[in-house]
C-alpha cells in the first residue's frame, strides 16, 4: 500500500484524522481512492490496450471509474475492463484492491441502501465481501460486475443477518475465554479500512491463528525469515496504534488483540 494510503492513519488518538476515526467506511475508501488516483502517478490502466471505445491512452482509475457509469458504456467493454481490474486486485498488490473498491463504490453504495442504509456497519460488511468476492469470483462470463456486486451483497446481507439473530443480552466471560468474533473478518475489516495490507493479514492469520510457524511461511514465500518477522511486527505494531485510536470497532479491536496480540511469540524469534 502507497505511503500516501499509510498517511492517513493515526499514530495517536488525538492526532488522528476525524475521517478515519468516523464510522463510516465507504469514506475512508473513498479518500484513499483519491490519493492514489490524483498527483503526477495515479493509479491507471491502458485504454489502447482495452479498445472497446475507451480512449487510446492511460486511464486514471477515476475516470474510469467514470466511464463505466455511463449510459454510453456498453457491457462487453465494461466486462473487458472489470476482469482486467479483477486481475490487478488479485496480483498486484493491496493498492489495487483500494482502486477497484473505489470504482465499485457506486454500486457498493446502492447495495447499502437496498439492505439497512449507510450505516457504519452495513458499509462494513459489504467492503469486506466485496474483498473476499473479489479474489474468489470466476470471472469467466458476462456481466462481470454486476455478478461481483450480486455475490457481495449476497454475502453481506447473510452476515447482517447472523448478526441480528445473536442474542443481544450480554453474557459475562471467564477472563480465559476467547473473545467472540471472527478474527478472520476483523483482520478484513482493518484491511479494507487501510490498517494493514492483505498480504499482512494473511500473514498474520496464518501464522497467529493457524499455527504455521514463520519459518515455514517464509520458506513458502522464497523470503528471508527476518524479513518476514519485521513484516508481521510492523503490520502488529499498526494495528495497536489503530485499535488504541479507535480506527476499527470495537468488537474487531478485542478479537483482533484476543486473537494476535496476546499469544506468546514464536520460538526463535529473536530478531
């Protein structure tokens, strides 16, 4: 994730944008789309590459954010162009998964009205399948983004559902017991507001959560084992810094620190 992204999260709750501190995700996607989509290297594609009537030259993703709106803008280009975005989110890293949420925020933002509104929450959901749609999805076929939107509000109106049938009376815990949640969708979550990348949360999840020692997950990567503890302990230091600001919910905040932030480090971690 650009520098510029990273920016934008607080190291202090008092220094900490009001933007980012709010409960509401579709803006701090939004913002961070802006950043990488202006100044002199926005985030673009290749419009000569892609034809289908789109100008012969790079395209910021705004603009084309833009042209896929309108009327003008027929389904064959618009699935040329969904399956290239697709393809960039899923191989070249978490800026680009930032850049195709911002194109989709219109139809994202639909969604949540057709479910509860824009609530902090319903916004959240549906970030967070539109991620996990987003690197599952066949994209073979027509109609690429609509079926991208159909499987992320599928998915989010499930969870919101879920959520509903919890009982909502509180229920003491022995100080043992295991915070309630799902680490995996909090790690999500702090992905998709800009807190950690995705390869950091699977990073975390895999060796925090799943019991993969970091030397094996490094041996996976082809990467030095202590390159890959200073990446854990940078991503686990931003999401302290996040979770004291006040950046992600609280119920994430406590899964989250339940989950990772508490377990006893790696044998041989001494780096």
């Amino acid at each position: 994730m650009s520098e510029s992204i990273r920016s934008l999260l607080p190291t202090t709750g008092s220094d900490a944008p009001a933007l980012v501190l709010g409960e509401q995700p579709f803006d701090v996607a939004a913002t961070a789309f802006r950043l990488i989509t202006t100044g002199p290297g926005p985030l673009s594609v290749d419009g000569a590459a892609l034809d289908g009537g789109l100008p012969a030259r790079r395209i910021a993703l705004s603009e084309l954010a833009a042209i896929l709106m309108h009327p003008s803008c027929g389904y064959a280009a618009s699935d040329r162009v969904w399956r290239l975005l697709i393809e960039r989110a899923r191989t070249d890293g978490p800026a680009w998964v930032v850049g195709v949420v911002g194109v989709a925020l219109p139809g994202l933002r639909s969604a949540a009205y057709r479910l509860r509104g824009l609530s902090g929450d319903v916004q959240a959901e549906l970030l967070t399948a539109f991620v996990v749609a987003l690197r599952s999805m066949k994209v073979g076929g027509p109609r690429v983004a609509q079926r991208l939107l159909s499987a992320t509000f599928t998915a989010a109106r499930a969870a919101l559902r879920a959520d509903q049938a919890r009982p909502k009376t509180p229920v003491e815990l022995p100080v043992s017991a295991p915070t309630a949640g799902n680490p995996d969708l909090a790690l999500a979550r702090a992905v998709t507001v800009g807190v950690i990348t995705a390869f950091e949360a699977e990073l975390i999840g895999a060796t925090r959560l799943e019991g993969v020692s970091v030397a094996g997950y490094a041996q996976g990567l082809g990467k030095a084992v202590k390159a890959v503890y200073k990446a854990r302990d940078r991503a686990e230091e931003r999401l302290v810094a996040a979770i004291r600001a006040g950046v992600l919910s609280d119920e994430d905040a406590a899964v989250i620190a339940e989950a990772t932030m508490t377990l006893a480090s790696d044998p041989g971690q001494g780096f």
